[in-house]
C-alpha cells in the first residue's frame, strides 16, 4: 500500500511537470491499480510474503491484475475500448522489460511514466534498506546486487 501511493505522488508530480503529454486520470489510475494483483499473488493470511496458488501458476500479480482489471472493465456498459487497451498495457508493462517481469515493454507516455514511478519507488527503497541495514563500522555499506553498487555514508548513515 505505502509503495502504491507513493507511485501515484511520483505520477503526480511527473504529470504536474510534464501535464501537456501525459493523460493524468489515466496515469493515476494506472498508479493506483498497477499492482491489483498482489491481492491474489501473496497470501493475506499470513505475515510473510508467501504466494498463493494462484500466484505461482497463473504468472504472478501482473497478469492477475489484469486479469481483474479486464474483468471489472467488462461490466462497465459502453467502457471506451482505446482506454480500457491503455489502461491494461500500463499493467502489462510497468515492470518496464520483459526481463523484468513485463508482458509488454511500455508503449504509451503514461505507461512509461508509470514504469519509471514505479522503478524510482522500488530504488529509493532498495537504497533505504541498504542504509538503515548498515552496520556503520565505515563509510560504505556492503554490495547490493539489485542496486549493482555498495553506497558511500559518511559517519555511518547515522544522523
């Protein structure tokens, strides 16, 4: 939940700035349903991060939340075609790459807004746990594979 809004300020500011390219609605509602399917990809009965059934052999919460979306787009009378299209290719592709997890590279502004929002949230995360992790005997925390760096905190990352 705290990554979903923290996409959608991303996409917000991103709009703000970029406003005359980008479909806000649209983009903001791809930030808030981007990861709809972790409903069904992890299991809400336990703490841990355990996937379901469903998350294992159904291809994970990006197909699953498209899945749902096209669902729920189903039962909307008259729902305009060209944006329901958008708005399932911003689910299919807000990992970004294929081999990242995406059905589709982004191939419209608002999905590679939403791409890049949801990236620059998973980063700035992966840099704060490697911060607050660090034991603080130096300067530099430990190799992180998923940032492909070790960071430089002076004093120890303590304030």
């Amino acid at each position: 939940m705290e990554h979903t809004l923290e996409v959608m300020k991303y996409c917000s500011k991103i709009s703000e700035m970029q406003g005359e390219f980008i479909n806000r609605d649209l983009l903001l509602t791809g930030a808030v349903l981007h990861d709809i399917g972790k409903m069904w990809e992890y299991d809400q009965e336990c703490l841990s991060f355990n996937h379901t059934e469903d998350g294992r052999l159904l291809g994970g919460h990006v197909i699953l939340g498209y899945d749902f979306l096209r669902g729920q787009i189903a039962l909307v009378e008259e729902f305009p075609a060209r944006l329901a299209k958008q708005l399932l290719h911003m689910i299919l592709s807000h990992h970004g790459l294929k081999e990242w997890g995406a059905v589709e590279e982004p191939h419209t502004v608002e999905a590679t807004a939403l791409h890049y929002a949801d990236l620059l949230s998973a980063r700035i995360n992966q840099v704060s746990q490697l911060v607050k992790s660090h034991q603080g005997h130096d300067d530099w925390t430990g190799f992180d594979r998923f940032l492909g760096t070790s960071l430089y905190v002076p004093g120890g990352g303590k304030k």
